[in-house]
C-alpha cells in the first residue's frame, strides 16, 4: 500500500505520471529513457533536421495537415521537443493544443521553440488528461515504451467518439532492426521495440478503433483509427 500510495503521489503533484499497475519492467524502462533524455533535449532539434533527409518531417507534415476535418483540440502524445506539435499549431491555427512529455527536459526545450502551447509532463502509459480531444497523435513514441498496448489504450480514452488517432513508430524494417540493437548499447540499457504492421492493426482494433489504416516504408509505420462510441 505504501508504494501504491507513494507512485499516486507523484501523479496528483505532475512531478511523474506512473500507474501503480505498471509492470517492473515497464517502469525500469520509464526510468532509463527519462534519464537518456536528460543528455538529448537540446541537441534533439538537431537530429530531426539530419533525419529530414529520410523523409520523417513530409510524412509527419502530410499525416497532421491532411486529416479530412480540423480538429479543434490536440493532443500530442511524447512531444519531445515539440516538432509534431508546432506542425499541428501551423495547420490548425485556432486549435487547442496539449504537447505532453515523461522528460521535463524535453518539454524545456519545447518551450524554447515557442508556440502558444500547454505542455504536460507525464508518460504515454498514463496519461493525465480526460476524454476532451478531436486529435491524438504520437510519433516515435511507441518504441520507447514497454506497454504499446497500454499506450493505445490511452490514445483512445483520451478521444472524444469520432476522433481521430494518428501514430507513427519505427517498423521491423532495416533501420528499425538496427536501432533495437543500438539503442540500448547509448541509453543506459532502455529497450528499442519495433512493431509489425500487422502487430500495430491489431494494437488499434483491439483497443477500439474503427476504420484502421496501416501504411509505412522502410523506415517506419504509419497508423491512423478512429474512436468508436465505449460501451
């Protein structure tokens, strides 16, 4: 009950959003990559830009900016330092935007960029907001976590019925095969999970999205649902 009680009260403070249900190892990893982002927050911005190259910053612009309706609130799931959520500020001028992060670092660092945004820290695994959004999006996110199900699961409880859900995670192509070896060897031991498209359908439909849509490259996957009503 102490631990029960100790974890609630880090989540009622904000300092870090953790369920008492998670996992060890689930939480060891939580931990890991919150203590690599400390390193990485500012020289982030500068890794998406050597990315671009690879076609990463066209597929999150096409998949925020070419959605069939505006939403008029956002919510974006592992900012990190906000690039998916500036995209989504620049797109839909007079939406509410919700940027959340697990690193206070990163979430600094978003900051710095501007914007007229509510950044949140918590973690993708519990996430601190009410079913309130038109939009949840998350890109790269899903292959730090130990719970993808969980973090689904999320993404549609924070959904408004009709709402749309939009993530982008690093596939079982080359690179993605190549990261989960990498990874852990430059971040202190925190895991890289890569996902099948077929594995990622299966995470939406399961957690009650309708009209699922897998696409993807070499580098990545790219899945879009849409909430049903919860009954």
């Amino acid at each position: 009950m102490k631990i029960i009680r100790f974890f609630s009260l880090f989540a009622r403070t904000g300092c870090l959003i953790l369920s008492h249900t998670m996992d060890d190892t689930a939480r060891q990893q939580e931990f890991r990559v919150q203590k690599w982002a400390r390193g990485q927050a500012r020289a982030y911005p500068l890794w998406l830009r050597l990315i671009g190259w690879m076609g990463y910053g066209r597929m999150m612009r096409r998949a925020i900016a070419g959605l069939p309706h505006a939403p008029r609130d956002v919510l974006d799931v592992g900012t990190g330092t906000g690039a998916a959520t500036r995209i989504a500020m620049e797109a839909y001028p007079g939406a509410r935007v919700v940027a959340l992060d697990l690193s206070p670092e990163f979430l600094e660092e978003a900051r710095r960029q501007g914007g007229s945004i509510r950044f949140v820290q918590g973690g993708a695994a519990a996430l601190p907001v009410k079913a309130s959004f038109d939009l949840a999006m998350s890109f790269g996110v899903l292959c730090h976590t130990a719970d993808a199900a969980q973090v689904v699961r999320e993404m549609r409880r924070a959904l408004r019925p009709g709402g749309q859900a939009l993530l982008w995670t690093r596939g079982r192509g080359p690179s993605g095969q190549l990261l989960r070896w990498v990874f852990p060897l430059t971040s202190g031991g925190a895991e890289f999970y890569i996902y099948s498209r077929r594995e990622l359908r299966r995470l939406f439909e399961e957690a009650g999205f309708a009209e699922v849509r897998v696409t993807g490259d070499a580098h990545g996957v790219l899945v879009s649902g849409k909430a049903t009503v919860q009954r």
